[in-house]
C-alpha cells in the first residue's frame, strides 16, 4: 500500500524530455554535485528497472482510470473526519452525510480508481464492495468485543486493539444491544493501538495510535456503521516484514529490523506520516441480504520527510482488506460468535511461558511450510527460519495474534487439523 514506482517529479526532480536524458545528465555530473536525493531517485529508479536503462515504456503495465469523487461529496467527508478529531467538537449531523452515502450507494465505474484530495497533502483512494450477510452477523464476529478485531482482517492487521489514555488495551464497544432500537445516533469515541502486517509494495510494518470513531445512525430506515480515524502522530520506524507464499495464506513474518525488504533500499528508515480513513457499512438491501462496505483512506508516508504513496499503492491495500474481510465474513464455515469469543478467551488466558513455547511450535511449522526452492523468495533473508532470536522477543499480544490467525486459518479451513493441533491445542 506505501511505496512502489516513485512519481519523480513530486521529488522535485523535473524531466523536460525523459527519464534516460536526465540520468544521462546525472552519470556525467560531477558526484560532489549529487543531492542525497538524487542520488536515492538514481537508486530507486536503478533497481526497479533490474540495473538497465530502459525506456519507461518497456515497462509500462495497464493503469486503472482516475476518477476524482464529486466535489458535492467533500463536506461531507469533511464532516465526517472532523468527529475525530480531537481539536474540534463537532456534533454529528446524518444530513450533512447524504451526499457521502448516495455516493456509496450508487454505481461505480469498473476497475476504477476514485479518490478525493480533500486532505491536502495526503494521497487518497476509495473502493467499495458487497458482502452477502445480514448487519447483525457481521456485527458478532467484527463489532464484537469478545472477538479480536485481526480475526476478520488477518491480511492487514497484525495489532488492532481499542486503548485507554495511557496505552492498556480495554474493550471494544458493543453495538449490537443498539441494533433494534437506534432512535437516534449512537457515537463512541477512543483510541486504537493499530500495526499493520508486511506491506505488499515494500516489505514494511509500522505500529502506530489513532484517534478513532464508531458511529451506528439510521438513513432511509436502513441502519449504517460508520467508523473513522486520525492519526495521532508520527508511527514507530517501517521494520522488515515478509510474506510467505500467498497474500491469501496469511503467514506473515515480522523481523523487527528496520528497513524495506526491496532490494538495496534495506536500508530506509521510513515512516507512517499521517492517515485519515473513513469505513462505511451501509445495509443497501436488507431482504437480500446485502451490505456495502465503502473505504476511504487518506496517507502521507515515506522517508526523509517525503511522501511516496501513489494512489494505486492504497487502492491495492484497499482492495486486500475487502478480499479477505468478504471471505471471512461470508463464509459458511465460520463457527457460531460464542464458540469463537470462547476459544479467543482461552488463548487470552494462556501464560506468557506458554505461549513462548507455542512460539517454537509456530516457527517450525512455518519452515516447514515455506523452507524450501519452491517457496523461498528471493528477497528473503538465508536464515530466516533459522534465526530464532524474533520468537524470542514477541511480547504477549503479538504471540496471541499469531495464534488467532491460526485459529482462523483451522477454522475456516485453510490449514489441515494435523499440522496446528498441537499449537491450538485440539483434541483427537
């Protein structure tokens, strides 16, 4: 979602004909004359053509269309983001939203991306999809506080816990008492402790707090779930993070070594600057039942101080957390909420000794999983199975989310039984 192909010109690096002119320029220029960030687009631009000095087009894949959202919409955007913020104390208003939900619910353009720059300086996309279930279900498994938030986003939160002022996890609101009797708008507002998993452009991770909103109203007698947040500040350095096989598998890796795992970029002390995102659950057709879940995110990230993020960068992250929130969520082999809330409990209740030792069970299935030709990548490090000292420094709630992910992986499926019985702890 962060970094990928760096737009050269918002570095300030103006090309009048093309790209190979300008690096020629550079090659013959003295290297005393070299900006440091010269010298990291030449570096950039150097190891994503491969090492050769290729014409752009070469190169170039199919882009979906851009397609601003009306202007009518954006103050209602505005509306929205401001209830998180913590300077301004604003009252929400469902009709200063109409615009914001009939764009929601009203057609879209194929494989388009629409974004909305009403946050200056931050990049921004939108995307929405259906999921085929009814409001009071999916407020069990994804509203529910008995449940980890993780569990129905697995492909993009390592960490989401609702935090008190000073850091400690407490419980997520329940909605689902508010469901039947919404009589007028029922608004919680808190703080999150959010760290995301390995971004699919550039390997990183980042943990970071927000200043976040759930807001459950009535439009058109249908019910919405609205949830926005702000970032509160700059969030902890971009660490190496790795996929192992499929985005789809969930198995993640995180090193707790700062940098990118992009090639000769392992160096780059990046950050997540800043972030807005507005999520919209909209009960579009109760009889169906169908529920649009509309996204927009706003964020500013990179190093040195300089934002790297295009707009496919977030589309794409977008378009990960939808994939697998709808498989989740749709699934007929989800167990009932109470069986989930009760086995996340007892994974909650184990000590922290126990779970480190589930943590060497964890890793060598992990090696046996992806230790090999076939599934080594070539970005990976030699002995990243072998090295043993990241299980060891996992703190507790990063060794219950790693058997969260599992427990959801067993239940939906995607593991066989054999192969986590002994870490979930399943009986023959």
């Amino acid at each position: 979602m962060l970094f990928g192909l760096v737009d050269i010109k918002s570095l300030g690096l103006k090309l009048d004909h093309n790209w190979l002119e300008t690096m020629s320029m550079m090659k013959r220029a003295p290297i005393e004359y070299l900006t440091h960030q010269y010298m990291l687009i030449f570096i950039i631009l150097f190891v994503w053509t491969g090492g050769l000095l290729v014409p752009v087009s070469a190169h170039a894949v199919e882009k979906p269309a851009e397609l601003k959202i009306p202007a009518a919409v954006n103050p209602g955007l505005q509306h929205l983001l401001d209830l998180a913020d913590p300077d301004k104390k604003v009252t929400f208003d469902p009709q200063m939203v109409a615009t914001v939900l009939d764009f929601v619910e009203s057609p879209k353009k194929n494989e388009a991306l629409y974004y909305s720059n009403v946050i200056r300086g931050l990049t921004s996309a939108y995307y929405d999809f259906d999921i085929h279930q009814n409001l009071k279900t999916m407020v069990d498994y994804a509203f529910n506080p008995d449940i980890p938030g993780i569990a129905t986003m697995p492909s993009s939160m390592r960490l989401f816990q609702w935090i008190d002022s000073g850091g400690n996890e407490q419980a997520h609101p329940r909605l689902e008492q508010y469901l039947g009797k919404i009589n007028s708008p029922v608004m919680f507002r808190g703080r999150q402790y959010v760290e995301n998993t390995p971004d699919l452009n550039s390997g990183a991770y980042y943990g970071y707090n927000l200043h976040q909103i759930l807001l459950l109203f009535k439009y058109h007698q249908r019910n919405i779930i609205v949830t926005v947040s702000k970032q509160v500040d700059v969030s902890t350095v971009g660490k190496k993070g790795y996929v192992l096989g499929s985005d789809g598998d969930w198995d993640y890796l995180y090193s707790g070594k700062t940098g990118l795992t992009l090639p000769a970029l392992g160096w780059v002390r990046s950050y997540m600057y800043d972030s807005r995102g507005i999520n919209i659950y909209d009960v579009i057709d109760p009889a169906a039942p169908k529920i649009r879940c509309a996204a927009f995110k706003w964020l500013r990230a990179g190093w040195s101080g300089i934002n790297m993020v295009q707009k496919k960068h977030i589309y794409r992250g977008l378009k990960r957390f939808a994939a697998t929130y709808k498989e989740i969520v749709e699934s007929s082999l989800l167990p009932p909420a109470d069986k989930l809330a009760g086995d996340f409990a007892r994974i909650r209740g184990l000590s922290q000794d126990v779970l480190r030792s589930k943590m060497e069970i964890y890793s060598n299935i992990l090696k046996s999983r992806y230790d090999s030709g076939r599934q080594r990548s070539k970005n990976w490090p030699a002995n990243l199975f072998e090295n043993k000292n990241y299980w060891h420094q996992m703190s507790k709630e990063e060794m219950e989310s790693v058997i969260f992910i599992e427990y959801m992986k067993y239940a939906l499926g995607k593991t066989r039984p054999d192969d986590v019985r002994e870490l979930l702890g399943l009986k023959r």
